[in-house]
C-alpha cells in the first residue's frame, strides 16, 4: 500500500483478484517485505513522500501511479539503487538498510529494471551468469580465472527448461537476435536463478506486445507457483511489479 498523498497506488493483490494468479492469498500470511513512510528527495523535487509497501509470502504484487508518480523511486528504495532520506525496509519483520543492490541481494531480492541490463551481444548463458561467472576448481580457475562454461551451460539449459521457456532453442545465441519478450523471460531467468526470495520486476511489459506481454505474465506466475508449491523446500518467493 502507499500514501495516497504519494499518488502511488498498488493494483490491489493480483492473486486475490485472479488477474494473474487465481489464487487468493492469506491477509494472515507474514509480510516478507515492508517499506514504511519512505521519503526522496531531489533538490526541490520530492520524489517519494512518505510511501508504504507491503507484499506477503508467495504473492504477486502491482504497483501502479501515473507518470512521476514515484514508482521507479520506490522499486529502487527497497532494491537498494537509491537510498532513502527517510523512511524504514523490513524483510521478514526485521529492520534493514540498503546502501546498494548488493545489500539487497544478500536478503534474497533480485530486481529486474526497465531496461532489463542485458548485454546484447552476448548469449542467453553469457548474460544469465553475468557478473556471477563460474571458474573451474583448482590452479585453472584460481590463477587464470578460466570458466567451467559447462557448468555453466548445463545450469543455463536446466533454469531455462524448468521455467518452460521453450522458444529459446539454443542458450548460446547472442540476446540481440531475441524478441522483446524473449529478452525479458532472459532478465526474470537470471533473477530467479540463484534461490532469491523475492523478484522485482520495473514494468515488466513496457515496449511488448499483447502476446508477449501475456507470455512474461504467465512466466511469473508460474514461478511463483512452482517455486511455493511444487518445491516447498525452497525459499517461498514474491514478486512485486
């Protein structure tokens, strides 16, 4: 929820609504992240006065506001690209801070920003391991810091076919040759590859069209659901969009 003062509304829980989920979600469930009274400012620009979020286990989230509004703020308040002025994140209950998105992933959050970080020129794995690169065990990958691409490239293939991506055909093909949506089911992949709680997604189908719009959606919720349902051993997951 947020401040209406703040003119950031959320689309109400998905889930309850059925527009992605069709499943409804507990108003008992604990909240896994909390933003309270969050305040950015910019000079004499108030970005974000005073606004509230609040998203629960295993459920599906939307943010919603008018352009300005202080959505892109408030993703990046609690994904730890901005520091707020004022203002208080919890994650399970606990009070947390955030000086970088670093801090944010050590608590299980990934986010997915508007314009998707993806390397185009390099492949589906490439950019599914970016910055997280697997070297080879012993003086190889110690010293000459030389790639175990085939652990690499068999985690790849295994995320991409348990998350049902099966328009991607080859892992190894650059991601500019893929469609808009293509892209986007690459940047949620690597989000979620590496046991994260919670997914953040800045409007995930900005720029798509109606078919790969609905494709990114039926992606989400089917993370959520295999993630909470099929594997409950797994860190129960959330996304906020």
């Amino acid at each position: 929820m947020s401040n209406p003062s703040n003119n950031v509304l959320p689309l109400g829980r998905l889930s309850a609504k059925g527009a992605i989920s069709g499943k409804s979600v507990s108003s008992s469930s604990p909240f896994i992240l909390e933003a309270r009274n969050v305040v950015k400012r910019y000079g004499s620009v108030t970005a974000l006065a005073g606004a509230d979020l609040e998203l629960r286990h295993g459920e599906i989230l939307g943010v919603i506001g008018d352009n300005g509004a202080g959505k892109s703020s408030l993703i990046r308040a609690v994904s730890g690209a901005l520091v707020p002025d004022s203002g208080e994140i919890f994650i399970d209950g606990a009070p947390v801070k955030f000086h970088n998105p670093m801090n944010a992933r050590q608590y299980g959050i990934e986010t997915v920003y508007q314009n998707l970080a993806v390397a185009p020129g390099l492949s589906i794995v490439e950019n599914l391991f970016l910055a997280r690169e697997r070297r080879l065990k012993g003086i190889r990958g110690a010293l000459l810091r030389t790639l175990d691409r085939t652990a690499m490239n068999s985690f790849a293939k295994e995320k991409m076919q348990a998350l049902g991506i099966s328009t991607l055909q080859d892992i190894h093909q650059p991601v500019e040759t893929l469609s808009g949506g293509q892209r986007q089911a690459v940047a949620v992949a690597r989000a979620i590859a590496f046991g994260s709680r919670i997914v953040i997604l800045d409007e995930p189908t900005a720029a798509l069209g109606v078919r790969e719009s609905r494709q990114v959606l039926d992606l989400i919720k089917k993370i959520r659901d295999d993630r909470n349902l099929s594997n409950p051993d797994q860190p129960r997951y959330a996304a906020c969009l």
